[in-house]
C-alpha cells in the first residue's frame, strides 16, 4: 500500500494542493475549498458547541436574505460521521419546546432516509410508489436547465455549486423546477446535487428528491413565485423577470403511474441484516481500522476501540471517476482526514479499496449503504463494530416516514 502523506490540518491551500496533485482528473471542475465549511472534527465540535436552535420551527425554511435563515448548517458533519446523530439529538436536550420538536423530526428524517437506503439499496434510484419519466440532460452543469436570468434560481444554484449547500427549501425549489416543471429526468438532478453538496448522499438525497417530485408519496411539490416572495422576500425584486416571471403559476402536476414497490418497502424480513450487528462481531485480531466516508469523526466506534491500532482510508478511484465529484467535497474529506490525522497514525491511499486492503485484517464500523458491504464481503473484516444508530432499524413499513416512524416508535425513539 502507498501511503500519500496528507497536509497540515487547517491548510486550505494544502488540501486543495493535494487533491489536485493525488486525484489529479477524478474532479468534476476546479478544485477549490467550500469558502463557507471547514471539514474536520475541530471544525464540527466548534458548529456544535455554536448550535442554538431557539427559533429554529420558524425559520429553518427561510431562504433570503442569509441572516434570516434559521437552519443550523450542521448536514455536512452529519454526513460523514463527524457529528452522529444520537449526539445531535442530545445537544437540543433544553432548547424551546417547539423548535427542539422540529429539529428532532428532522433528524428522525435522516435516520428514515438511512434506514430505507440500508433496506432497498439501488431501488432507492427507482420510483419508490410512482414512475416520473423525464427527458433525458445531455446538459452541463445544474443551471444550465432554466433561465439564469431567474434570480431566485440563479442564488441558489450558485450556493449549491460555490458553497456545497443548500437549505431544505431550496433543494425542494431546484428538485421541483428540474422535474415538474421542466421534466427532466430527476435522477440527472439528483446527480448533480450530489456532486456539488458536502452533505451529499444517497440515502437522503435521493429519498428527498422522490418526496419532493412525487414519486415517494404520489403528491408532487410545485415551486412558483409564491414560495419566492414569502421565504425569500425582496428577491424577486432583483430579478430581471420580476414582470415576466417564468413561475408566477403553480405548475402543472406530471403524470404518475403507479410503480413496482421494492418488495422491501413496506416489510423487512431481516431488519438485524439491514442495520448490522448490535454489538461488536469479532472473530480475530485486527491489524488496521478501515475508515469509510460514512464516519471520520473520532467517535468512529471502530477507531475507538481499537485506539492503538492504525486507521487506513482509501480514496476510491474508480468509484470517483464515475461519481465525477466536485472538488470542493473532495477538499471537504481531505481535511476531515489531515484533522483526524492530529490524533490518529492515518494512512491514505488511491485506488480500488478491495485490491489496496486486501491481505490485512481489518476493524471497521459497519455502513448503512450497499457500497459498505459488497467491500466489506471481499475484504477480511475480522471485527465489525456496530452503527450509532439513533433508532435501529425495524421490520415495519417504510413507505412514508409516518409509516416508519410509527414502528420507530414502538422500538422506543429516544426521548430527553
């Protein structure tokens, strides 16, 4: 295995250097640092500790002017693993009632969306209830689908692609223009938010594009003026179409014919499979902690408990050069690795992680996506360590997050 020493943690530039000289043609366009998200778990304790939800209910839909938003910006730490989610959940424990409510259901919608990828792998990509056929993008970049002279679209397709973020409403905003309104293909959108978010996964963005177009529930969201002038006031006022704007009516609602549900939609046979053992599976000693995507933070259940041992990474080349990611998520992960790399001896390396680990014995935290396990088959993963679940994963429906969460509920959310 050849190791590629990583930059000082905190050097911008050293990351963005690195990712150019080490993934050098694996990005998607020019490698340049989220001006707005540091990655690393200094980073995400100090977002943490930050957190103040008080009007969150309120405001977590609100879009512009920035100052105005109350969404708290922590998905991307979410994401990788670096804040988990029972330690989210806990941090709200004494914000007001109302807004402690919203931002937990919230994170009930993350844990949802794992547990329906965990479930249905790859017929997350399909219809989940309802067919949307779209016409196929043999276009560029996201924008490149509606008129850029729309100032509601133009802001947020420039957040999306400069920052790598986006708050909920305006993912629903883009998803329901790309596909209701413009009929193209929603999975060509899906895509591209998941090149460009730092918090991009198909766990939840995929589950969040189908809600949001129709195909989860049948229902389709219609973006228009309307939901411009009221989270966005004054925007429309700096539009150049504000006296011939392109959505001042709802859209129409596109055809859905009924789809084939995943026959593990609404029952999982085997719901210890999906969310991975409870308790640590050992079956010999492990020589190195195998480090994924999905969890970088240094609560890693495998790293710690196994704290002597060396942590390894792989950057997966071939999985890269078909996702075409943009360089700003790939200078996101290259901190998270040169902060964990303070307090941890790290390895990294390029290639087919399969062929790069192969012949070690290996600890790793089990993944909730279909990705994990097929590597996890091929290599000789001798202790697995459990998910840090905020509820584990049930038998019941997962057709809707109400369906889910009722089951959720009887195996006990957490509460406090």
């Amino acid at each position: 295995m050849t190791t590629r020493p990583l930059p000082a943690a905190r050097d911008v530039a050293g990351a963005e250097a690195w990712v150019r000289q080490e993934l050098n043609g694996l990005p998607s366009d020019e490698v340049t640092a989220s001006p707005r998200f540091r990655g690393g778990q200094m980073a995400a304790d100090a977002a943490l500790a930050a957190l103040d939800i008080t009007g969150y209910a309120s405001g977590r839909n609100e879009v512009w002017p920035p100052e105005r938003r109350g969404a708290t910006a922590l998905s991307p730490y979410i994401r990788h693993g670096l804040i988990p989610l029972p330690e989210a959940w806990a941090a709200v424990g004494d914000a007001p009632a109302r807004d402690r409510q919203k931002f937990r259901d919230e994170l009930l919608w993350q844990e949802h969306s794992r547990h329906l990828y965990a479930r249905v792998g790859s017929g997350l990509a399909d219809g989940l209830r309802h067919s949307l056929a779209g016409d196929p993008w043999n276009g560029g970049d996201i924008g490149e689908v509606w008129d850029p002279a729309m100032a509601c679209l133009k802001v947020t397709t420039d957040e999306l692609t400069t920052d790598g973020y986006l708050v909920n409403q305006t993912r629903m905003w883009l998803a329901s223009h790309w596909a209701v309104r413009e009929g193209v293909d929603w999975r060509a959108g899906e895509d591209a938010f998941f090149r460009h978010l730092l918090d991009g996964s198909r766990a939840a963005n995929r589950s969040g594009w189908q809600w949001t177009i129709g195909t989860g529930n049948g229902k389709p969201y219609g973006f228009s003026r309307w939901q411009v002038d009221k989270r966005a006031p004054g925007l429309c006022d700096t539009c150049a179409l504000r006296d011939a704007c392109p959505i001042d009516g709802w859209p129409e609602d596109p055809p859905l014919p009924r789809a084939d549900e995943h026959p593990r939609l609404r029952r999982d046979e085997d719901p210890a499979l999906t969310g991975g053992p409870g308790r640590a599976s050992i079956t010999g000693q492990p020589e190195a902690v195998w480090l994924t995507a999905e969890s970088l933070g240094d609560a890693d259940p495998a790293l710690v408990a196994h704290p002597d041992l060396p942590a390894v990474f792989v950057f997966d080349a071939p999985l890269l050069a078909r996702l075409r990611l943009s360089g700003k998520r790939l200078v996101f992960l290259v901190e998270c690795l040169a902060d964990l790399a303070e307090r941890t001896h790290l390895e990294v390396a390029v290639g087919d992680p399969v062929e790069v680990l192969s012949g070690r014995r290996l600890a790793a935290t089990f993944a909730p996506v279909p990705g994990w396990r097929r590597r996890a088959a091929a290599l000789d993963v001798v202790a697995t360590h459990p998910w840090p679940w905020l509820v584990r994963p049930h038998g019941g429906s997962a057709a809707s997050f109400s369906a889910w969460r009722k089951h959720a509920e009887r195996g006990g959310i957490p509460t406090g």
